[in-house]
C-alpha cells in the first residue's frame, strides 16, 4: 500500500453520529492512524502499515473512512470476484475498501458497519455496479475535513461530498436501520 504524504480524517459530527449510534464505542476502524484515532477513537486500529485490507476485521461495529488514493493491481485482493479488473486502469482505494467490507459483512466477519465515502463516483456508479443496495445517507453540507497530521488542522476548502453507508446487523435490521435513519437524519438525507 502506498503512503500518502497527506490524507484526510473524518469529520467531527460524523463521527459523533457514528459513537452515538454505536452506543458509545467503535469497536474497529480497520484503515487509520494514529492521528485519525484521536478523533475517531476506535478500541482497535489498522494503520497503512497493518494493511487493514489483508486483516481480519473481527467486531461487533466498525468506522471506515478509507483512503483517498488508487490502488494498483497488486495491491488489491485478489479472493473475490468483486476485484478482478482490466489492466487498463487502476481502482480508487475507497472502491476497494468498500467493496472488501461489503464481502466481509456477508463472510460476518463484523456485525454491522458505518463507512464514510468522499468520493461521488464510487459512492454513485461503483456501488450501483457491485448491487450494494444499503441504506445511506448524504450529507447536506460538504464533510469538515481535517488533515492526517499531528495537529488535525482542519482542511480550508473540501470540494468533496459527503455519503455515510450503513451496513446493517442483520440479528434486528428493521430497527437498526430505523435508529440509522432517526440518528443520521440530523446530518443529511437518509434513503433506506
């Protein structure tokens, strides 16, 4: 995996949805930092080092916001069909580590999951490919930013847009995604 020399970290609000609607805890976020962890505040990280994307993500919830970069051929997996591609042209990280936690969802690997997109393109025209028909929410003001460094300065102008998956616990899905929709409501709009 490529190291960026500058990635981004989630936004507070989204992120205090996200601890809300989770009870107060996440579990995993299987692509951070050490920085990012001090806002997200996860009991167990995977840095770009770790390579969260060749663990196993074992917990009751998880946060993703993945990476913004692209990933080369031999750095995606390469277990399912979901990520097999032509030559011609390299995935967007964030279309990986979507589709990864999609397959490790089904595989129950974690119970259920929030995952933050930045990127229109994977969150509009890669997920209607792959079927992922989940509920989502998107955020009615462009995401507060904040730069993966020591002192999280806040990014002065995002030109990107904000799309928060849910995949939900299958054990009580009718009021998990009621509570996704009550509690995400106040950060955008919600379609179940």
């Amino acid at each position: 995996m490529v190291l960026l020399s500058r990635d981004f970290v989630s936004p507070f609000d989204v992120i205090g949805t996200t601890t809300t609607f989770f009870g107060g805890e996440i579990d995993l976020d299987p692509a951070s930092s050490p920085h990012a962890n001090k806002v997200v505040g996860a009991t167990k990280y995977f840095t770009w080092r770790d390579n969260g994307l060749k663990q196993t993500w074992k917990a009751k919830n998880l946060y993703l916001y993945p990476p913004r970069d692209v990933l080369a051929g031999d750095e995606q997996p390469k277990e399912t069909r979901l990520f097999q591609k032509t030559t011609r042209f390299k995935k967007s990280s964030q279309r990986v580590w979507l589709e990864l936690a999609y397959e490790k969802w089904l595989r129950k690997e974690f119970d259920q999951a929030i995952i933050f997109i930045t990127s229109s393109e994977v969150a509009l025209l890669s997920t209607q490919r792959i079927g992922f028909d989940f509920p989502i929410c998107i955020l009615k003001e462009r995401p507060k930013l904040l730069i993966d460094n020591k002192e999280l300065n806040k990014v002065r102008s995002s030109k990107v847009f904000g799309f928060i998956f849910y995949l939900p616990s299958i054990n009580n899905y009718q009021e998990a995604t009621t509570h996704f929709s009550a509690l995400y409501s106040t950060l955008g709009r919600v379609y179940i």
